[in-house]
C-alpha cells in the first residue's frame, strides 16, 4: 500500500515538471505516430512497427517520449517474431519508466527486458525480470501483458522442471486470455498445462483441462491443429492401445509433423510394440533440434535401442540419461538458490522505498510540528513554557528508562560471560578426551580391521552372487543388511571404524574439533551419501536438529549457508588431495 502511494506521489510530481517545462510535446507529430502505433500493436503488429520505424529520430524530443517509443518499438518488434539480444532499442524505457512509469509501463519494461534476456539464453536474468514485472500485475491494468509475462515465466519454469508452478501459470493466463477474448492464446496456455498434467500424471487434472480445450477447439474449428499432438501425449499416458493407434494413423497421414509430434509418435510405436517403427521416427527427428536434448527423447531412446538389439547404444544412451537427470537436479537447485536471491532482492527494494516513504512522511510531519511550535511560541509563551517542562520530564523519564536497559544489559553480559566459561570448562574437558582417545588409537586398530574384513567378505559374496546367479552367496549381505535394520548404533560404529582406516585425516580433524563418536557417526551417515530426512528416519532421534546444530557449531559452519551433508563430502574430497 506504502509503495504504490508513493508511485502516485512520484507520478503527480512527473506530470507537474512535465506540464511546468513542456519537455515532452505529447500534441506534437512524434506523440501522434506513436499513438497510431499503438493502436494498430494488437490487431496488425507488421503496420505498427513501420508507423513507429517511419518515426525520424529527431522529432521524438524529451526522456518521456523517447521512452514510450523504445517500448512501442520493443513491442513491434516481438509481435513480428523478430527477436532481438540487445538492449540498443529498450534501453530508453528501462532507464525511464522503472522510475517513473505507470503500473502498465512498468509492467511491460520488465516483461521486454525479460524477452532479451531470454533470446540471450539467460534465463536466470529472464526471470529476475519477470519477477520484478510481477510486483506490478496488481495496479496494471494490461490483461494481454499480464498474461504474457505469466507465460514467459511458465516457459522457463518448464525448463528447470517446475512443473507444478508451470501449470499453474498457464491456467492463470487462460483465464486471462479468455476474459479478453484471445481464444488462440488461451488454447496455447491450456495445452501447456494439460502437458504439464501429463508429466505430473495428474489424470484428474489433465481430464479437466482436455475437455476445456475440446470445447474451446469445438467452438472454433480452426484451432483444432493447436491440439493434434497433445491428443497423442494424452491417449499415450491415460487412454487405452486402440486411440494410440487411432491417432497413430492419423499422424502418420499428415504430410509433414513437428519434431515434438514424431517424438510422441515414436513413443507411440514403442508402447504398441511396433520397436521398428518407433526407432525409424525418432531416427527422423534432425540431430540439431532442440528435442534431441529433451528428457523424453533421452529417457525414450535407450529403451527403442535395446528392444532393437542395439545394447550397446542403449548402455551409451542410458549413460546420457541419467548424467542429463544428475545435471537437471543440479539446476534445479541452483535455480531455486538464484530465485530466493531474487526475492530477497525485490524485498530489500521495497524495504528501501518503505523507508523513503517514511521518511518523507517523516519530514511533513517534522514541518507541521515546527510550524505549530512557531505559533505557539508567538501567542502562547506560557503554553511553550509548559510544553518544555513536559518534554523535559519526557527526557529525563527516556534516560532512566535507558540506565535501566544498561544495568540489565550488564546484568546479561555477566551471565552471558558465565556461561563462556562453562563452555570453555566444557572444551576442555573435550580436549582431555581427545587427548585420551588418540592414547587409544592402537586398541583401535584389531576393531577396524575386524570391520574392513567383514566388509571385504560381504562384498566378495556379492560378487560371487552376480556371477554365479546363486542367493546363497549373498547369506552374509542379507545378514549385514538386517543388521543395519536392527542394530543401528553397531552399523553406525562399524561405518566410523571404517571411515576411520579409509579416510584418517577426515577423522582426526572431526576429533581435534571436539567431535564425539556420536556426532561422528551421524556425519558418517552423510558421508556415504544419505541426505538430512534420510538421516533423520534412520536414527530415528527427536534430537536430530540439535545433534547437526551442535556439529555445525563445533565445525565453525554457518547456520544458513552450508548443507553439512555437502560439506562432509566436499571435506573428505579435500583430505584425499
């Protein structure tokens, strides 16, 4: 609420030095061509980008109109599908109007400069944009541009594998769409998220969105084609092998499919048993589109192959698989790392705008006091006199309020000192014990070697089991394993033991930081790869935050910033150096 009575604050003040110094001559030649332009954006954006390239340069006179029409022609520009990687033509309005525009002005600056960098490939910055484009949707009243910019989001949603966020972008925008009669669009967003339902597969939600875009496709024919290879995706996740190879003929009709069509069409085959025709369509699709790098494609390939004969290429292509998961699961999390930061950041700005408010509020308020201070001190001394007495008793009231607060400031300190020495008392005694167990480490040694063996030996009848096929060779792993099950606290000693002889170094920095073996044998559990939740269904200890929280402390980590199951991992790499 703050930030946007500040917006119009700012804007009154732009219109009255806009009116004051006749900067910018909206009845002027250029100001009129723009308006045509505009008005011609929606329905001809070819008409509207050579009004606006007709345009000379040096008619358009003043920040404001140069700003209006870098936007416009940003505008034209992507209506006509020309896409452009720089920021030669938009940069006029960015440096205007995220200052001084409307809500809709605001809006559609950052929803461009989110294009731009999207036809960068930087999508990280792509979507910052959107972000900061978002905090405007409320105000603006440019449904088509809203719409827009929830579909640009959704598209690289789709790419870092957010589905749910995905579909729900796209519902919003058919809505959207809808209400402002763009049934295309709306069709668009609705297959995007009947997609999106398929991956999740979510057939209650996919139902729902089918049976909107069937009727939306019945009350206008002409957009049935939109749908045709959705109805294939559809029919392979819910529907039975008589539609597959229904809409199989039809597909295969068709003179020439898009690349995601032969896709589904080769999955298609494949699910019917038809491996031969299913690895001639996806052999058609070319090796520079972007679908050969799709998870589907890659998840779909391995499986053609093998069914095929071709093991070898299936090994090679299962390889590509699953380093392409491995790589996704890493961008996801760094995606979702930069788009916290990204809202941190959009929150710390409207921290900084909340503060000018203030501020100027602040210094209204300061005036107003000031002047009824000055009227006071001209007609009523007596009542001044009055007021400064009770603002001196205010004072004197705020100072033993404040000694106060610093005798039982001092009152903590000496507890808080207290309680220093305690710890101190305490790592001193973790120190002794140290001390203690290094003393120890040669009746260590038959343990640890009791564990390797034991370990050697269950790994050498699994081995055994593998190339024998015989289960009885595995009777030693299946015993380990209902170990494990049962006997927790031994497993987790064993695991210590043999981190112990594998990685020394890593164990004595554990102890020279106070570690107990308790807390070792937790960190343990993350260095053989668990993940927290894991760790903590094993264990199966209420206390389980507190034992990481006591480790972190102990290890100097921060609180926030670090995933001590990562840095456990990245520990033992560094002692392996």
């Amino acid at each position: 609420m703050i930030k946007r009575i500040g917006h119009r604050i700012n804007i009154i003040l732009l219109s009255i030095a806009v009116l004051t110094t006749g900067s910018c001559d909206r009845h002027g030649t250029a100001w009129n061509e723009m308006d045509k332009a505009e008005n011609l954006m929606d329905a001809k954006p070819d008409s509207a980008l050579v009004v606006l390239e007709n345009i000379p340069a040096s008619s358009v006179k003043g920040k404001e109109a140069a700003a209006r029409y870098a936007l416009l022609k940003s505008m034209a520009l992507d209506k006509n599908y020309i896409d452009t990687t720089t920021f030669d033509v938009l940069q006029p309005a960015i440096d205007y109007y995220v200052k001084h525009g409307s809500p809709d002005e605001q809006l559609r600056t950052y929803y461009y400069q989110g294009r731009i960098y999207q036809n960068q490939g930087n999508n990280d910055l792509a979507m910052q944009s959107f972000m900061w484009g978002k905090e405007f949707c409320q105000e603006a009243s440019d449904t088509l541009a809203i719409a827009n910019l929830m579909v640009a989001q959704a598209t690289i949603q789709y790419r870092i594998y957010k589905i749910d966020d995905f579909i729900e972008n796209n519902l919003e925008a058919a809505n959207l769409y809808s209400a402002i009669g763009r049934a295309d669009y709306e069709l668009l967003s609705l297959v995007n998220a009947l997609d999106g339902g398929i991956l999740n597969n979510d057939k209650s939600l996919s139902d729902s969105v089918w049976t909107i875009a069937k009727q939306r496709v019945s009350e206008n024919p002409d957009l049935n084609s939109i749908i045709v290879p959705y109805e294939l995706s559809y029919a392979l996740k819910f529907g039975n092998k008589e539609d597959v190879i229904n809409i199989l003929e039809y597909c295969e009709s068709v003179d020439s499919i898009s690349d995601m069509a032969k896709l589904n069409v080769a999955e298609a085959y494949y699910k019917i048993g038809d491996v031969r025709n299913a690895k001639r369509v996806l052999d058609a699709i070319p090796i520079k589109s972007k679908f050969r790098s799709s998870l589907k494609y890659l998840a779909l390939k391995p499986d053609i192959l093998e069914l095929n004969g071709d093991l070898v290429g299936a090994l090679h292509a299962y390889k590509d698989f699953y380093m392409t998961i491995d790589s996704i699961h890493m961008g996801i999390f760094s995606h979702d790392l930069l788009f916290a930061q990204s809202r941190h950041e959009m929150e710390k700005s409207n921290l900084i705008e909340k503060q000018r408010f203030d501020r100027l509020i602040w210094l209204i308020l300061c005036g107003i006091f000031g002047l009824v201070i000055l009227v006071g001190w001209l007609y009523y001394r007596g009542y001044l006199s009055k007021t400064k007495r009770i603002l001196a008793e205010k004072e004197n009231e705020n100072l033993r309020l404040e000694q106060e607060n610093l005798r039982k400031e001092k009152e903590k300190a000496e507890l808080e000192t207290a309680n220093l020495k305690l710890e101190i008392a305490q790592l001193e005694g973790e120190r002794d014990n140290l001390k203690e167990l290094q003393r120890e480490q040669s009746e260590l040694a038959k343990p640890i070697q009791d564990v390797i063996q034991k370990r050697l030996n269950i790994l050498n009848g699994l081995l055994a089991k593998e190339i024998t096929n015989n289960e009885s060779y595995a009777e030693p792993y299946n015993k380990w394993i209902e170990t494990v099950r049962n006997d927790k606290k031994k497993f987790m000693d064993s695991t210590r033991l043999a981190f112990v002889a594998s990685h020394p170094k890593l164990m004595e920095y554990l102890e020279q930081h106070g570690l107990s073996t308790d807390e070792i044998n937790y960190l343990c559990l993350y260095a053989i790869g668990l993940r927290g939740k894991e760790v903590g269904e094993y264990i199966q200890i209420k206390r389980h935050y507190i034992i990481s929280h006591e480790i972190r402390k102990k290890l100097g980590i921060d609180e926030h910033e670090t995933n001590i199951g990562l840095y456990i991992r990245r520990l033992m790499k560094d002692f392996e150096k």
